[in-house]
C-alpha cells in the first residue's frame, strides 16, 4: 500500500492497519461465521480473506460457509477485478503523465 512520506512511521501503519484489521475480523479468519453478528455475516462476503479462509478451513476437513467451488470462482472474480481496476489506473496514471 502506497502512503505518503511521514516523519513518523507509526502514522503510516496505523493507515494500513485501519484497511486491513477489519477485513481479517470480518472475513472469519479469527471468529467463525456461525459466532460473527449479523451485520458481520452480511459483511463477510465482501471480503476476499472470507472465502480464503474458508478454503483453507475445507482443506484441512472441518465445514466450510461457501463450498470450494463457490470459492475459488470467487477468489478468481476478486482477482480479476482487482487486475482490471489496476490496469485501469495504471493506463489512466501513464496518460496524466504524458
């Protein structure tokens, strides 16, 4: 994650934490789904750690929330949102910079 240059690094970590802390609370990683509140529960699949997790959760025989097929077209579909929305801005960075 790019952050702006800071004299104080505590600064720069507290921004990436304030991104990353919530999607690993939300996604099932360290409290089960079952145990989430609701609003945690709607929440999870918007996480791409959730069905991460539970693929793991799958490998290793316990039940998982999604299904491995579910998961793996999901984990593909936050990747290639991801590789489009980059190359998005990396083409639209290379033009400002013309």
């Amino acid at each position: 994650m790019a952050a702006p240059a800071s004299q104080a690094p505590a600064q720069v970590m507290m921004l990436s934490n304030i991104v990353r802390l919530p999607l690993m609370f939300v996604s099932g990683v360290f409290v089960p789904h079952a145990a989430m509140p609701d609003w945690g529960q709607w929440l999870a699949p918007l996480s791409p750690l959730s069905y991460a997790a539970d693929l793991i959760r799958l490998g290793f025989g316990e039940p998982g929330n999604f299904g491995a097929g579910f998961d793996v077209v999901a984990l593909a579909a936050f990747t290639l949102a991801f590789l489009l929305l980059a190359s998005l801005f990396h083409s639209r960075a290379r033009q400002n910079a013309r």
